[in-house]
C-alpha cells in the first residue's frame, strides 16, 4: 500500500486513483489525519506499508521523524520547486528521496524498490549509546532522531562513533575533518567544534555522552543515559 499525505484533497485523490490504475493499492491522509493514524495502528499493519509520499505541507520534519519511530518504509517528497535550496531542506528532514513533481507513478515505484534494497542490505551503520551513524551520509539518529549538523560536526561524531570508548586526541579529530596536510587551520578549531556538537547532543539527549579530559582528548561513551547513570562514568567539562 501507498500512503499520499498533503492537506489538499485534489493531490491526495489524483495520487490515489493514478496508484490504483496501476494495480497498487493506495490511500491518502492530510498530515494531521496520517498522524493520528500512525498512532493507533498496530506495527503489523504498518507492514503493509511500501512507500509514503509527503505533498508540500508545514512541519514536515516533524512527521518524517515520527513515521521513522514507527515504520522502516520509503519516505518520498513530492517537491514542486526546482530550488536547490528546498531539495536540500527536505533531505534534512530526513525523507529518503526528493521527486520533482510532474512525475509518473511509475517512476515513484521504481524510487520506493530501490530504496528498499537498500534498507535490505547488511546494515552497516555505527551506534554509541542512543548515538546511530550510516555510511550513506543520512543524517545521524540523535535520541531515535534525525539530527541534521553541518559538515564538520557530522565528521567529529562519525570519528567519535566509530572510535566510541576509546579516547582520541584533538589532533586525531583535526586530522580526520582537515585532513594530515592542512597547514592554514589552527589546531584548537576542533574545540569550537566539539563544543557546538555537545550542545546539539546535550539539547536532543538531555545530558552529554562525550568525556572531555584536557590534555588527553575526548571519549563518546557507547552506553545510553541509563548506562552512564549507573556507572557514574560521564564528566561535563
């Protein structure tokens, strides 16, 4: 089945009925209605699920981060702007695919089977505590969220991620975001970095999984609050 979510009805029975057409079943929501949907069906149903199509509609964001703490299934944007800008917000908020409206229902199918596949494939992404990384550039699952961060900060936390419980120097984070040869940043720029990052973190998780040791470096603790809690491991600095 196919969900269609915008506020307008004309879209929502267009999609429906052109879905139909092709011999897939297919419905269509107003964002406010496919949320209260989403909370009372049951994850079984929810497999029914192939693919959701989110129209242009305000909080958009919002509705994707909920459907992903519900159902692991395509998540497409029908955009009607050709901005660069609007193809890269709607990637931040974490929808799988942008599509430029017109487009054929077909094509839509063949961007929900490709998506799939690759939900199907060995999952390669990293976790550290409540902390889930994907190779795939998507942006990191923060708390069961996804946290959009911009460049530099996203590459210290992969580092981090992958290197959790291990300590590493400022030197190694400056290596790995600048590279070995960069002779034109100073070092201590990676503190500015890591302090913007542990905001974010600090904000979404309600508390701060990095360890910071001067003169030894930083360490992400793979355990959840829960985890630090007990074992009285986490420093603030």
């Amino acid at each position: 089945m196919i969900i269609v979510v915008d506020k307008r009805e004309l879209v929502l029975d267009g999609y429906s009925k052109s879905f139909k057409r092709e011999g897939i079943a297919a419905t269509g929501f107003t964002p406010e209605e496919f949320q209260g949907w989403l909370k009372v069906t049951s994850r079984r149903e929810l497999a029914a699920v192939e693919a959701v199509l989110l129209g242009s509609f305000n909080g958009c964001g919002a509705l994707t981060a909920f459907i992903r703490s519900r159902i692991r299934t395509p998540i497409i944007a029908l955009s009607e702007m050709s901005s660069l800008n609007e193809v890269l917000k709607l990637f931040s908020a974490g929808v799988d695919d942008v599509v430029r409206k017109p487009v054929h229902v077909r094509e839509i199918l063949a961007r929900a089977a490709a998506i799939m596949r690759r939900f199907q494939m060995d999952d390669n992404s990293l976790a550290a505590g409540e902390i889930r990384i994907f190779p795939d550039g998507r942006p990191p699952l923060v708390g069961g969220q996804p946290l959009q961060l911009p460049r530099r900060e996203y590459r210290i936390l992969q580092y981090l991620v992958t290197h959790s419980d291990r300590r590493v120097s400022k030197r190694q984070l400056f290596d790995s975001v600048y590279g070995i040869f960069e002779d034109n940043v100073e070092e201590s720029v990676i503190e500015s970095h890591i302090s913007k990052l542990r905001k974010k973190l600090r904000q979404r998780l309600g508390y701060d999984p990095i360890d910071s040791r001067r003169y030894l470096g930083y360490c992400l603790s793979s355990k959840s609050r829960h985890g630090l809690e007990a074992g009285k491991t986490l420093r603030i600095a």
